[in-house]
C-alpha cells in the first residue's frame, strides 16, 4: 500500500498544521504517513522551498500550504 508522503520543514507551522488534520484521517484508512524533511535534501529544497507543506500519494500531490481533507478522502477511497 502506498504511504502519504508529506514534504515539510520542522520549523514551519503550517507543515504542523497540515500533519496534525492528516493523521487521523490516514488512521482512519490505516494508510501510513510518510514524514520527509526538505531542509536534509538540497534537491527537495530546490524543488519544494516556497510550496510546503506538500501532501502527495502515489506520485500525486494533493495539496500544499493546507489540507484539502475531502481530496485525501477522496484518494484514499479509491483504494479501500
């Protein structure tokens, strides 16, 4: 099963934000969520610096800056 990948700085508080309203919607279709720091990765930073937080699942981005909760519904479903 893919996992939730979420592209985030530590320091940033939307990117706490947007975790804190994915985790129990992620629980609740028991899909994991894949913390990935872009500050550890000059590549991530490059390709990421000015958008996180942003939320992707198998390849494809469902959101950034804030959680869009019915789109993540919506992906996830199509795999239940």
């Amino acid at each position: 099963m893919p996992a939730l990948k979420l592209y985030g700085r530590a320091w940033c508080h939307l990117c706490e934000d947007l975790r804190a309203g994915l985790e129990p919607i992620a629980a609740e279709f028991g899909v994991p969520v894949e913390w990935i720091d872009i500050d550890t990765d000059p590549a991530l930073e490059a390709l990421y610096d000015e958008l996180v937080p942003v939320l992707l699942f198998d390849g494809v981005q469902l959101c950034h800056y804030r959680l869009d909760e019915s789109r993540v519904r919506q992906a996830l479903a199509a795999i239940a």
